[in-house]
C-alpha cells in the first residue's frame, strides 16, 4: 500500500501540467499583443510628443504641409530591419526620458529612401518639378543625385528643420553656401595673392568667389562656354552659376526705395552689370574654425578628415547637421547689404586684431603643443568669458566706444569666488620670471652670433620671446602653453651659444 502511494506521488499529474502550458500560452498571447499595441502606440505621431523636448517640434509638424504624414514614415526608413532597430532604438529613448536623460537638442534624419518610399514623391516628378518666382529660379535636374564639392546633393540637403516654427521648409542659405562660395585651394589664394597661414591646420577655408561676368557687359550678351555649358548653370566639376540671372531675373516694373524711385531696365538697357549696385550682396562667411567641432565631439582637429570626407560623414551619415553648424550662415540679398552698411566689414582695416592672443590662447605655435591646451579652451570658454569688465577705449574716451577687459571677477562664473584674484598673480609672476631670464640670456647673446645656425636658432628665439610679449597676458590666456614657449627659446639660446662655442 505504501509502495503504491510513492508511486503515485512521483507521477505529475495531468491537470497540473496542463495548467502550465495554459499559463505559458496566455503569457505568450499576452506577450504578443503587448509588442503589437506598443509597437502601435509608439508610431503614432501623437505619442512623440510624450517625450518633454518634443513640444516645439510636434508644434511646428502641426503646421507644415505634411501633418497628415506620421513621424515614422519619415524618420524610419523602408523596410522591416529599419523598423525593427528604430523600435529598439526608440525603447531606450523612452528610458532616457523616464529616467531625465535626454538631450535638449535630439538628432534626427530624413533619408531620401524615406522621401521616395511608396505613396510619397518620386524621384521621376521630382526632377520634373522647376520652381520660377519673382524671388529666384530653380531646377531639380540640376541639382538632385549631382555632387558639388564633395556633398552628393538629395532631398534633405536643402529641405530640412533649421528653425523652430517651420518643421520642414527650404534651406535658402544652402543655395549661398554651394552658389556663391568656393574651398579657398591654393589657386584662389595665389590669384588674390593671399598666403594660407603658416599654422593652419587640417580643415576647410571658405571665401566668397569672385563673380565671373559673360564675355560682354551688354544684355544678351553670349556667356563663357566653360562656366555655362549649353546653357546649364553648371558645369560637370560642379562650378557654381556666377550670373546673377541664373537664379534671379531682374524686377520688371518700377518700385520705389527709400524715396529714389528705380527702373531696373533703365540699368540694363546701359549695360550695366548687377554687380555697379549691388556690391556686397553675398556677405563673407568665417573661416571655420577648429573649435567648431568640439560643440559636437571630445576629440581635437588631429582627428579631422579631408572636406570630402566630412561633407559625406556630416550630409550623409546617420545623423546628418546642417552646414551652418561649421561654416557659420552666410547672408545673400538686400538683408546682407543692410547688414554691411549698418556694421560696415571691421575686418578691412582692423586684420588679425588679436591673432597673437588668439595663437595663444588655441596653443597654436609651439613645437610640443598637444600638452599645452588650456583647460578653458577644452571647456569652450570663449573670450567673452573672462573679458567681463566694459570700459571706455583708451584712444578716444569720449567716443562712447567701449571695449570689454579681463577681469579677474570673470572667473567667479564658474569657479569658487576669489580664484582668480589668487591665480593671475601666480602665473603672471611665473611667466614674468621665465620671460626675465629668457630676456637676458637673448640680450646678453644677441651681438655675439654671426649668420649661421647658431644666429636662425637665435633669432627663432627672439621671436617665441616677443610672442610673449606681444601676448600681453602675461601667461593668463594659457600658463602652459606660455611657459612652453619661453622654456623653446630658452633651449633655441642654448644651441646658439653651443654653436658660438660658449658651451652648453
């Protein structure tokens, strides 16, 4: 009897395992239609706005021409393992909300598979479609699947988000960046005789082209073949259009400005050119600089890739930015030319004003720089952050000019109160001290050594020492970097007195 009761205890009994397998499969059920509603809810358009950044993006999708087309169907491209990812992706998005941890700025693209999935626009219609308004002309055809400088031109390099009100709109300030500027290589440069600096590094230099007028000032008159091949407005290289009419055509009936009544045919029919009147139509964008890319990355310009290289990267990549993020924008139009005869153009006469504090405070000059960059610089203080102080300028001080000067009080903005009255003074002496010795040994040697590599070594010496002191900070710009260079020169001053035969 009792045999039979251990046996009968070892048997599972049906009922139990059943009910297991009814527990798994409502689990899987439930399982299943919990992925389906998520996967549901997280496509709608109205669930993206959950997130606490979103609301002015949601905002202005609201308002643009495709509030009926849901965020998904733009920014997951076709096919099921981009879908798949871009769930998987968005589940950790939805923990770094939960868990406050999200950027203020997010990052998302528009792929042009995207803009040409089924139901949408076609690349056939879309090289169909020209625009021509009173305000500019153009072509699709000219323009989609070319490559201009090394950026292979689709939907989203002109249309894109650039500001908060308008979800998806043209970038006009693309058209001026491609059109009307050209990479500064060295044959623009050698034609407006102007030398790359010495210590520039890898990057892109931008200027404004020069304007190339057709054979004849006169209407009509037949443009360069090599500019404007039958017609087109651009040539295979991808040299941009340099006639005005290309994109404009001039205004066709009388209109008053500011009280001088114009008729732009009355111009015309003179054979003038758009250029008599419209001189700094296209203001000149900065040349980028280094720092640019440390809004966005921790690494330093010795990571930078040749400007074809970063245009695919930044235009193509996954998270595309606009061009404005490192070539700054760039102005076109009556707006640039207000803008220049309000502000005039400083740098005309005003070149390099604080190129030396600008070389030291970068750390650009010294042989064995990469241990010299400041600690201000890796944290993007600009020059604003310690020059706090507006004061009258010291030329004309009833001018009503003012100018901002250091002030140890800038540093109190981020530092503990009373670091800089304890600090400038420490590095001033430090830097003073270096530049004494330096000084002296220089002077003591300077009379002595005839031309030869003990007079270059010398004179490279002399020059790191009036770097300091033309600086003027005293090593507050970059107490490193400043000491480093009187620390070369006085190394430079040691090989020149050893070449003297004065010893080591």
């Amino acid at each position: 009897m009792g045999r039979k009761s251990q046996a009968d205890a070892a048997t599972p009994k049906p009922r139990k395992k059943l009910f297991t397998v009814k527990r798994l499969a409502i689990g899987s059920v439930l399982f299943v239609v919990f992925m389906v509603v998520s996967v549901e809810i997280s496509s709608q358009s109205w669930f993206c706005n959950s997130c606490h950044i979103m609301e002015p993006f949601y905002t202005s999708w609201k308002n643009d021409t495709h509030t009926e087309v849901h965020c998904v169907e733009c920014h997951i491209d076709p096919g099921v393992d981009n879908f798949i990812a871009a769930k998987l992706n968005g589940a950790g998005q939805v923990v770094d909300d939960i868990l406050n941890r999200t950027s203020p700025k997010p990052s998302a693209s528009v792929s042009e598979m995207a803009c040409t999935r089924a139901g949408c626009h076609t690349k056939e219609h879309i090289i169909e479609t020209n625009t021509d308004t009173d305000s500019f002309k153009f072509s699709h055809e000219l323009h989609l699947d070319h490559e201009y400088f090394g950026i292979k031109m689709q939907c989203t390099t002109c249309h894109s988000h650039i500001r908060g009100s308008t979800h998806f709109e043209v970038n006009t300030g693309i058209c001026i960046t491609c059109h009307l500027i050209e990479s500064a290589d060295d044959t623009v440069l050698q034609a407006q005789h102007t030398e790359p600096p010495a210590d520039a590094g890898p990057g892109i230099r931008l200027i404004r082209m020069t304007v190339r007028q057709p054979d004849e000032a006169a209407p009509g008159a037949d443009a360069d073949p090599e500019l404007f091949p039958e017609g087109h407005p651009t040539t295979a290289e991808g040299v941009p259009p340099a006639n005005c009419q290309a994109c404009h055509e001039p205004p066709a009936e009388e209109f008053e400005y500011r009280g001088l009544m114009v008729n732009h045919a009355d111009f015309l029919d003179w054979g003038a050119s758009c250029e008599s009147c419209h001189r700094g139509v296209t203001t000149n964008p900065n040349p980028i600089d280094d720092t640019a890319c440390l809004s966005c990355h921790t690494f330093g310009v010795d990571h930078a890739k040749p400007a074809e290289e970063l245009h695919r990267i930044h235009q193509e990549g996954k998270h595309k930015i606009e061009c404005f993020s490192c070539h700054g924008e760039p102005r076109h139009g009556p707006e640039a030319m207000e803008e220049r005869l309000q502000a005039l153009d400083c740098t005309g006469c005003h070149i390099d004003q604080h190129n030396i504090q600008q070389r030291s405070y970068l750390a650009a000059g010294a042989e064995q720089a990469t241990t010299a960059v400041s600690p201000m610089f890796m944290a993007h203080v600009d020059c604003a952050g310690c020059h706090v102080s507006q004061t009258p300028v010291d030329s004309n001080p009833h001018s009503g000019a003012m100018v901002r000067r250091a002030a140890a009080s800038g540093c109190d903005a981020c530092h503990a109160p009373g670091l800089g009255d304890r600090m400038i003074p420490l590095w001033q002496t430090a830097t003073r001290g270096l530049y004494d010795k330096a000084k002296a040994e220089f002077d003591a040697l300077d009379s002595q050594v005839p031309p030869g590599p003990g007079r270059e070594a010398l004179d490279e010496a002399g020059g790191l020492i009036q770097l300091v002191e033309l600086d003027g900070s005293w090593g507050v710009h970059n107490p490193d970097y400043t000491q480093q260079l009187l620390g070369q020169a006085r190394e430079k001053i040691a090989a020149a007195k050893a070449a003297l035969g004065g010893g080591s």
